[in-house]
C-alpha cells in the first residue's frame, strides 16, 4: 500500500522525518474518514484507489467483503462497477473510429440493418455518437426492465423490442439517462470487427492495461475467489445478495473489476490514451471522450439541504462519451458513477492535476464513495476542509424524509373503504406491453399475485389499495419498489389495460413501471 499523499504540492525544509510523521499523519486522518462513511452508511467493505502524475498514491481495501464474514477488502477485490462500464464501450468504440472501421457520426443503421426506433425518423438519422449521450428522446431509464432486475432476454432481443418503446421527448432534445443504447454501441463491435464486445474489452483493453483481476460477465465474477459480496438492505435489515446476471446488458454495465486494476485505467485516461510502448486511443479521441456532447441541467438543491452541498453545485453540466463533465472549485472534474444490485462505484479525475480517484464499495448506498471522493478532492485542491461524511447523511436522511412523507400523503388521501369494481378473478389473466412482454395476474384462495414472466425476482402478491389500484408487494423485499398497479375497465366491465407506477419517489427509476401499458391477452396465445 503506498502513503496518501494529502498536500502534495507542500514543500517541506525540515527533516525526513518530519515529512514521513506528516504524511502518516494524513493517511491516519483519511483512513478515519472512510471508516466513518462505512459506519454511517452501513458499507461492508469499501476500495480506494488514488494516482497522480502516473503513480499510485493509494491502493487500499476497508472493511470485509461479506457481512458477517472476516474476509477483508483487499485492493484485488472485484467489485461490479455498474455503469463506469460504460466508459470501457465508448473506448471500445474510439479505438475503431481511430482504426478507421466507424466513425462517430456515422448511422447506426448502416453497421446494424435490422435496428430499429419507435420513429422511423429517429431510425433513420441516429449515429454512433447518440448512441452513447443520453438524448435518443427515451425517457429515464426507460426499457431497464428488460434487463433489471435480472432477466431471460438475450442481447438481440432487447435490441429488437427497442422498436417498441415510444419517446418522452422528441429526438436529441433533452437529456435522460439510458441504458438500453449502451447494449445497441456494443452491437456494433461485432457487426464491424467480428468480435464480441466482451471479447474486444478482455483483448483490447485489459490485457494491455494489465488489468488481470478484470472481467465482464457474471461467470467469471462467480469463478474469482477475491470478491466482494453485493449487500442491501430488506426493510431496514442490511443482507448479502445473491450475485445478479445482467450479462445480456453487458455493454451498459457487466465489468467486474477492483480498485488496483481501475487505477491502471484511469492513468491511461489522464494519460489521453497513451501506454507503454504505445497508445490504447488516441489523444484525439480522448478529446472527443471528455468534450461536452449533451447538456445536461442543473438542478437547485432541496430545501433545507446540508450548506455543505452548496459547494457541489456546478457552473456546466454535461455528458461526454461515457463520461459525465462538471466543474468542481474551479477545476473540471471527469467522472461516472455506477449502482447495480449491491454495489455503487464511483470514478473520478482531474485533468489539471492528472489525479484519478477510484471508491469502490458493496452497498447500495451513494453517501459513502461521495464522502470519501470530496474528502480527497478537497485535500489536493487546498480546499477547507469539510466533514463530507455529516453532510451526505443529512442529506440521505432529509431525502429519506421526503420520501416518506410524499408516501404518506398518498395514503392520506386513500379511500380505504372502497371496493374493487369487479371481483378477484376478473382481474386474473396474461397481460402484455409491447415492448416488455408478459405479465400474469393470478387469482387464488381470494387473493392475487402478479408475476413478470422474464423476470424471476417480479413476482408479488397485489393488495387493495383503493378502487381499482392494487400495490404490487415483490417477495424480494431487497428490490425496495413496490408499485402501484391500476387496472382500467372497459364499457362492459372487463379489463381493457392496467398501468403501474412506482410507490416510493425513491425507487430506483431502472424500474421504470410507468413506461408499462399492459393490455389483456387470451390466456393460449403463446408467450411473448
């Protein structure tokens, strides 16, 4: 483990000694940081990595890997990094634009025929470069729940019940967060090269990086020995998780990877792509990465937030490829974070000051990777320091608070001696979205249960909520997104479609419920 480094550019005339008392001094200051993070957000295990100038300032493991367990975090442990997979695809594909094999702007229909948008217009004109900015007109996170929770579907079905999902907005015209185009840009490396995307990560980005503890599929996560158990909490009760399978997403966000490894990535993006003996991409497409493509908006904090918070309110906004852009006291900060069952990562860099920040942790809980990443960030930018920890968990609670009483309101307001219009098994049947598929509501010993039927962990029981609404109570209480689910009726009192919306504002919005309209099926028409 090397020594943190916290003022680095502090030059000192006394004795050695007294630069290695300081220095100790300021890794046992950070060192009480993150374990004060992992305490009060409930961590298991948390990984920090930190390089400048190309050297590795830190590459230490906190915590265990599994609760209840005495195995610790080691700077090996694998972690999912989520979403921070997502800059791996845009590489990916910035290598072949360097090779000359796409360019970014580019149709995506001239590498992939058969792809296809809800608006043959959008079908049409979207290039390479939309793909991977977050402005298709798909609404947030919508069509996650073709592979979140995990699913049945393969990677060609996903993309092909793309065409089925209708825009929130009209194209390139606002920013919202997706997924699902991710998949269609890692597509594209076997339609031009031959070679799947998981293949061209492994041999064009890990094995020259030499990233040997890397890889991208749940399989291998399985067969490692170092790993770091996911965690979550079921109604207040933090648990180890089963390991989930979003292999058939990987391009989005399969890369299981540990702090050590994630620190030979960032040096070669402050290094603008250049390695040892040559260059992963080029300089120009390091540009193109970390150039502004989508604005994204800036949104005011909530009332009442942690004065604290002020600070991280930025001037610009905006998303790269793959990368999200801010500034942060007067420097640009490059970044992405990344959540999946059990897990949130966080990866960070400051161009000026060629330092790259890595906190990996195995929890689903933000406050901590943003605690210690401020922490650090502060230190080497000579900033006041701030108890970043205190603040992000005001801030968690204060949100938690508003959530509940935007629950509560709703229950307020609840008519809890109302009936359903028709009686139990006249809701029973398959229903169907168009891009989703299936969904069945059962009806037995008077009481329904719902299940998505490529979704294993979507299976509930529904309880009266009022009138025609039911809440869907999912059996995995870790999902935390139970939702409302409305069933319309036509003129002759059947059901003509149902639509469901999540109950609690902060579900994880990869459950997107609302972008469901579920109409009824005969129950031999085959599945979808």
């Amino acid at each position: 483990m090397a020594v943190l480094t916290l003022f680095p550019r502090l030059v000192f005339n006394s004795t050695g000694l007294l630069l290695l008392a300081a220095l100790c001094r300021a890794q046992e200051s950070f060192d009480r940081t993150v374990e004060r993070a992992r305490s009060a957000f409930e961590v298991p295990g948390i990984a920090v990595a930190v390089v400048q100038d190309g050297r590795v300032i830190l590459d230490k493991g906190y915590g265990v890997r599994k609760l209840g367990e005495p195995a610790p975090v080691t700077p090996h442990s694998l972690f999912r990094i989520a979403s921070n997979t997502k800059a791996f695809t845009a590489a990916a594909l910035a290598m072949l634009v360097d090779e000359g094999r796409l360019r970014w702007d580019d149709r995506v229909i001239d590498h992939l025929p058969g792809f296809q948008m809800y608006d043959a217009y959008v079908t049409r004109e979207i290039t390479v470069r939309d793909l991977l900015v977050h402005r298709s007109g798909l609404g947030l996170g919508a069509g996650d729940l073709l592979f979140w929770p995990s699913t049945d579907l393969s990677r060609e079905e996903i993309v092909r019940r793309l065409r089925f999902l209708p825009p929130a907005a009209s194209f390139r015209s606002r920013y919202a967060y997706d997924n699902l185009l991710y998949l269609v840009a890692g597509q594209l490396i076997p339609a031009v090269t031959g070679e799947s995307w998981d293949e061209f990560v492994k041999q064009r980005i890990f094995a020259p990086l030499g990233m040997a503890s890397t890889n991208a599929s749940t399989g291998a996560l399985l067969a490692a020995e170092d790993v770091a158990a996911p965690h979550a909490h079921a109604e207040g009760k933090l648990v180890a998780l089963p390991q989930a399978d979003h292999d058939n997403n990987a391009p989005a966000g399969s890369i299981n990877s540990c702090a050590s490894d994630l620190g030979k990535w960032v040096t070669v993006q402050l290094n603008r792509g250049e390695i040892a003996g040559g260059r992963l991409f080029s300089a120009a497409q390091s540009k193109e990465m970390w150039s502004p493509q989508t604005i994204m908006p800036i949104e005011d904090l909530p009332k009442g937030s942690p004065a604290a918070l002020e600070a991280l309110q930025p001037n610009f906004y905006a998303y790269g490829l793959g990368w999200t852009l801010r500034d942060y006291r007067g420097k640009k900060l490059v970044y992405h974070t990344g959540t999946l069952a059990g897990y949130v990562s966080r990866v960070t860099m400051v161009p000026d000051l060629k330092l790259g920040i890595v906190v990996l942790t195995n929890q689903e809980e933000t406050g901590a990777h943003a605690a210690v990443t401020f922490t650090i960030l502060d230190r080497y930018l000579g900033a006041p320091e701030t108890d970043w920890v205190t603040a992000f968990q005001e801030a968690a609670k204060q949100q938690a608070a508003d959530s509940e009483r935007a629950v509560n309101r709703a229950a307020g307001k609840r008519n809890a001696d109302s009936r359903p219009s028709i009686a139990l098994s006249a809701y029973a049947g398959r229903y169907r979205d168009p891009w989703y598929g299936d969904v069945i509501v059962a009806e037995q010993g008077g009481k329904l249960t719902i299940s998505f039927t490529h979704t294993r962990q979507l299976t509930g029981s529904l309880e009266h909520w009022q009138y025609d609404t039911f809440v869907a109570r999912w059996r995995d209480r870790t999902l935390a997104a139970d939702a409302y689910v409305t069933f319309s009726l036509g003129g002759d009192g059947s059901v003509s479609q149902v639509k469901l919306a999540p109950v609690s504002p902060m579900t994880d919005f990869s459950f997107d419920f609302q972008d469901l309209l579920l109409k009824p099926v005969a129950a031999n028409t085959p599945p979808r």
